[in-house]
C-alpha cells in the first residue's frame, strides 16, 4: 500500500494525515517533538475551515470545545469606533470560533486515530533525496537510531523552520518587522473588560492592544512592546508590564490575572515561490507565515492540506493522473499571496505612528464601519469564504473556481465519504448517470440537482466550482473530465 511520508504534526500535518488516511492512503507523520503543542498558539477557526471540517466529519468536536465570538470592537480613547459582526457571515458557522491550538491539535489527533493512524513522536527527517518515482528519506529515532525509508511523496508540515523546505534549497523570501510584541494569556477581571465573547481592538498612540476571549474563562491580549534592540534582547513580559498595558492602552478599569503564557515574538511575513518540487510538496508554515492579525495563519495551512489532501489521495488510487496535482501550487500560492496582503495591512493600519495618520484613520474607521456594506466585507474576508481558485486550472466556465454554497449540496458535502470523487450537477439525471458510469473514479455515480435547474457543475472534493457551464454543453462536462482521467474513458 501506498504510504505517504509526512513530516510536522501540527494542525496542518494532522490535517492531512486524517484526511488521506480517511480515503485510504497509508500515512506516517512523524514529529521530532516528544510531545503535542501544550500552549494556545493560534487561537481562531474560521468559517470556511468549519465547513470543509463536516467533510472530514469532526465539526461537531470543534463547535463543543470552542467559543462563538458573534463580533469584534474597534476602540479609541474609550471610544467604540466600530462593531464588526461575524453574523454577516453567509455560512452556518457565522462566527469566529476560539479555541486554543493544543485543543485543535488533540482533536485532529483523535479524529486521525479513528482512522487507525498516529502520530510517530521523537522522529526527526535529518536528509532525503528525490527520484523519478520516489523519494528517498533518512529518519532519525529518539534512541539515536537511523532509518531508511521510500515513499512516493514527502510532505513538509513541518512549521516555519521547515527541515524539507531547508533542504529542497528554496528561498523563504520576506522580511521580519522591526516591533517587539508582547503576548499574554490571562483572566480579565473588572467591569469595563471587554465582553467574553468578542474580539476588542483598542487603537493607541503609542500601539494597538488587542483581546481575543479564550474558552474557560480567559483571554490573549497581544501589543507592541516598541522597536526592537537586537544588542539588549528584551525580557519576557511581567503581569505588571501587561497590567500597564491596560491601564495605558484601554483606559484601565479592568485587572489582569492568573498568567499562563508571557511571552515576546516578532512577526515575520515570508513565503516560497513555488509550493511542490517533484514528489515533494510544502504546506502550512512551511510555505508561508505572516502577521497574526486576522487570525489567518493557522486556517490556511488546514485549506493547504484539504486542498493537497484529495488530489494526492485521487492520484494515489489511480483515479486521476498524476497531473491534477499541478494545480496544487498555483491554487494555494494564490491565497497565500492574498493572506499576506490582507494580515500586512492590518498590521500597518493598526501600527500607524504618526498622530495625524492615527487621527485620519480613526475618522475613517468610525465612518466605514457604520456602513453595513463595510463590516459584511470584512467579515467575509476575515471567514476565508470568499477564498476562490478562478485562474486555476482546474476551473473552467463561468463562475468556476467559486465557493460552492453548501445550502446547495443537495446531499452530503462533496468530498465527504471514504472515496475522493467529483459531484456532478444537472438537471437531466439520466444523461448525468450516464456520464458517471463513463468517468466511475471521477464522479459519484449518482447526479444531483442543480438550484437553478438549468446549469451542469462539476464541484470538486473541496466544495469549489471545477465546470460551470449551460445544460447543453455536455461535451464540455466530457472533455473536463477526460483530462483528469488517468486512463481516459
């Protein structure tokens, strides 16, 4: 059996683990840690995660353990400036679910156990090589043994400091931001804390600080801590310091409490050019990292990994040729680019240092954000729905490459199930069964009905538009798929 090589056990890792390991695909993810993230980390799932988690079948997990944050404020001198609301959002998960990074990893990991898989702890990739058919790989094990392995794909999840990124020799361009910040994960206390429900942006003179509610009860607060010395590193932050914070930023009236996390970090925004080399396919933090702001980051590495998850599990079936994963790296690289736009902004919008700039953008904020038009597009933005793959190609016709609503599936979400197929959409049933029974590793054998009753869609396993065109262009519908046949049919 086919068993792909994973290395990074991460959300992303776990990810895609769980997801080839669900249309089974052999799979060994290894981890150099002897343990799972134990800290908070990245902190927001975002709506579009959500729906593609009801493919892999571990929504309902999240939505137990996490938090719904309906909205977020933007604030000023004690002044509300604005109050995006996420229930803007056009997807039943229109909200911003918070939970804590070591709770989103022990999840993926138990939902990759109920497919029989693990995570192998304490095994370190230290050296591989690529062939024509395979990839050659050196792992190292905690008692300092060596091993040697073959595996037809070597996939890096394996975070910013990335091992097979290191060693495929590609450049990781981008730039780290001159500003300390501080990060702190505490109880708030008092009445003028923000809500326990939302996300509270307050816009400072001298920096923003920002509270993200945490389940149980607590928060992260993050801030600039000023430029950055590299001769005079500077202390991990105190209470005091964050209690400062408050009392300077927020205009006081609330305490900080019972620290669990203080720590300093930069922000770094770099990415790679080209995602895939050969049988070697880069990932999440491995092939992108950017600012915080929007809560993006670890988001996009899941979609990464559902994105490569059903192209290389189809690949590695014999359903489809070795080229759809060309699609891969353009699809992702797009988004990539996208997030880094997005996050950079935000953080420059935030980070304003000249009082004029501050006064201008507060006035601006306080007029846009009382535009409804505003706050939906921004939280359409911040819920990844918008994300498309237009100039994909895997997208043909008008409208393909867009999100497919999931109020029109019809069924169960595309992609869901052990078997990584295309749904077909038309409105003649019997000459849709007819075109499945011609591309059965393709399609799901049985055609739904499209909502307006006149178009044919191709949805992909991903819940995205792969054809889009009339009723009457059949030969299109045969043509798409005839090139992504492995053996054309």
């Amino acid at each position: 059996m086919t068993t792909i090589l994973i290395v990074g056990a991460g959300p992303v890792g776990l990810t895609l683990a769980a997801e080839l390991a669900r249309y089974g695909i052999g799979v060994r993810l290894i981890d150099r840690s002897p343990h799972a993230t134990e800290t908070s980390k990245a902190l927001v799932v975002w709506s579009r995660t959500l729906e593609l988690m009801d493919r892999m079948g571990c929504t309902q997990a999240f939505l137990d353990a996490g938090l719904r944050a309906p909205g977020a404020s933007i604030r000023s001198g004690g002044k509300v400036l604005g109050q995006p609301r996420f229930d803007d959002i056009a997807s039943a998960y229109n909200f911003a679910l918070m939970i804590p990074q070591r709770d989103t990893e022990r999840l993926l990991t138990a939902h990759l156990r109920s497919f029989g898989a693990a995570v192998e702890r304490q095994v370190e990739l230290i050296g591989f090589t690529q062939a024509d058919h395979q990839v050659e790989a050196r792992l190292r094990h905690a008692d300092g043994r060596e091993e040697r392995v073959a595996t037809p794909w070597l996939i890096g999840c394996d975070g910013a400091h990335s091992t097979v990124r290191h060693g495929l020799g590609v450049a990781f361009g981008g730039a780290t931001q001159g500003d300390d910040w501080l990060l702190a994960d505490v109880r708030l206390e008092g009445e003028e804390a923000p809500p326990p429900d939302e996300i509270a942006t307050y816009l400072h003179r001298d920096g923003p600080f920002v509270v993200f509610p945490i389940p149980g009860g607590r928060a992260r607060v993050v801030a600039t801590r000023g430029r950055t010395d590299p001769a005079h590193p500077r202390p991990d932050p105190t209470l005091a310091d964050v209690q400062a914070l408050v009392d300077q930023r927020a205009g006081g009236g609330f305490r900080v409490a019972d620290p669990v996390w203080l720590t300093n970090f930069r922000i770094n925004e770099r990415k790679v050019d080209e995602y895939r080399q050969g049988r070697i396919v880069l990932a999440g933090d491995a092939a992108h990292i950017h600012s915080p702001a929007g809560g993006q980051g670890m988001n996009t590495g899941m979609q990464d990994a559902i994105n490569l998850a059903w192209k290389l599990a189809m690949v590695a079936r014999g359903q489809a040729a070795v080229s759809l994963l060309d699609s891969y790296s353009p699809e992702r690289t797009a988004v990539g680019d996208m997030v880094l736009r997005n996050a950079g902004r935000l953080t420059d919008m935030a980070t304003l240092a000249h009082p004029a700039a501050q006064a201008a953008r507060n006035l601006a904020l306080r007029f846009l954000l009382g535009l409804h038009a505003v706050r939906e597009r921004m939280a359409t933005t911040m819920s990844e729905i918008e994300i498309a793959y237009a100039g994909s190609p895997l997208s043909r016709g008008p409208g393909a490459g867009a999100r497919w609503d999931p109020r029109h599936d019809a069924g169960p979400p595309p992609g869901s199930g052990r078997e990584p197929r295309f749904v077909l959409y038309a409105a003649d049933a019997a000459r849709g069964a007819a075109l499945a029974a011609r591309f059965p590793a393709l399609l799901e054998p049985e055609p739904r009905t499209p909502p307006d009753g006149r178009s044919l869609v191709i949805v992909r396993p991903d819940g995205y538009v792969g054809l889009s065109v009339t009723e009457a262009a059949w030969n299109e519908a045969e043509r798409y798929l005839h090139a992504l046949a492995a053996v054309p049919g």
